[in-house]
C-alpha cells in the first residue's frame, strides 16, 4: 500500500459527530422557541450541511422567519458548535485500527471534506486522529469544494499521491458523486449520514465495517 492514497470524508464516514452537531441545532431551536430533536430524526439530513440541518430541524416554524434571521440562526449553531466540536463525537468503531494498520503500511491518508477546515482540524485534533493524515481538506482549503472532482484531485495531489493510485472512502452521494467525476475509485460506508441508502448511488465498493476495508481495498486495487 506504500504508493496508495486513501481519501477520507470526515463526518459520518471517519467521525461520528451526529450528538455535537444535534447539539449545536438545538441550541439554535431553543432560541427561536422550537422543541429539541434528537440524534436519529436528524441524522438523514447531516451530509447536507447545517444550514440545509437546521431548517428541517425548524420545519413549519422556518417560514415565519426572514432570509436574515436564517444567517444568524447558522451563526448562532457555527458559534456554539466551535466551542463544544468534540464533547460526544467519536470515530466510528474500528477505524482508529483501520487508520494505523494503512499508516504502518506506508499507504498516504488525507481528509476531504466539505466541513471547514479550520473547524476539521480542530476536531481531529481534539479527537487525537490528526496525526495520521498529510492532508486535511476543508470546503474553503481549494478553490472547489465536493461534489467538484478538484476538491479530491487537489487533495490526493497535496497528499503526494497520483488519482490513478487512490480511493476515496464516504458516506452519501455526494462524496460518490465526487469521486466518480474525479475517475477515482469510491468505497462507500453503510454508517454514516444520507437519506438515501449509499447502494442507490452505485459506488465501487460498499462496507458496513472498519474491518472491512482493507480487504475490499485489496480487492478494488488488484
């Protein structure tokens, strides 16, 4: 694996961070007067960013509010998120193991993903999970964020790597989406934050464990 890249997206696919950002909007629902939701009402609706979260958190109540009080309500969960990025979040059951065995193996591992950067960083830091990547891409890192195949094309190329020798690992379409415009192939996991089962989108692969991963690899690489 020393001349692979392995391209991750961060939430719902590396991380579970569904109770901090169910967190974040609820701090917002409870400034505009909505009750609190939890983790799985909302869990389809996370891969689609959290303005799209947060309006669907809010439902009927939303259309009383101006295009202004929508910006300020994100600026509100953006705050509060920043501060409490990592209380409940952690990385999927088996990937820490998965991360160290393709890092002892000499295989590149970079993060693509459509959250901030600074914010991405900030958590896998928090979450010790740093350390195993070369690249952390955020939305704002290059000049085009996913579903744009330069976003995975810039990042396996500040990896140091070549697209021809790379996968990239995600969690909805549009990480599957990105991966196909960019001719890379995709794994997609079964675990992560889409309302539509990952299958429907014909990624390459599909995994419903960190153990499976490295086997499937092998299998696509070969």
């Amino acid at each position: 694996m020393h001349d692979l890249t392995l391209v991750f997206d961060l939430d719902g696919t590396l991380v579970d961070t569904a109770p901090d950002l169910v967190a974040a909007t609820n701090h917002v629902l409870e400034h505009v007067g909505v009750p609190p939701v939890d983790v799985d009402s909302l869990r389809p609706w996370i891969g689609l960013g959290a303005k799209y979260m947060i309006e669907m958190a809010i439902g009927p109540a939303g259309a009383k509010l101006t295009p202004e009080d929508h910006d300020q309500l994100l600026e509100r969960y953006l705050a509060y998120y920043a501060q409490n990025i990592a209380v409940s979040s952690q990385p999927f059951e088996g990937a820490v193991a998965a991360l160290e065995r393709f890092q002892a193996a000499g295989a590149k591992l970079a993060v693509c993903t459509n959250k901030m950067e600074r914010m991405s960083k900030t958590l896998l830091t928090e979450l010790d999970l740093a350390r195993y990547f070369t690249v952390i891409a955020g939305r704002d890192t290059f000049d085009a964020f996913k579903p744009h195949p330069n976003h995975l094309l810039e990042t396996i190329h500040a990896a140091g790597g070549h697209a021809a020798r790379a996968i990239m690992i995600g969690d909805t379409g549009v990480d599957i989406a990105t991966a196909k415009a960019a001719n890379v192939p995709v794994i997609a996991v079964t675990f992560g934050y889409t309302d539509t089962p990952v299958r429907e989108f014909s990624p390459d692969a599909v995994i419903d464990h960190y153990r499976h991963l490295e086997p499937t690899i092998k299998e696509l690489m070969s």
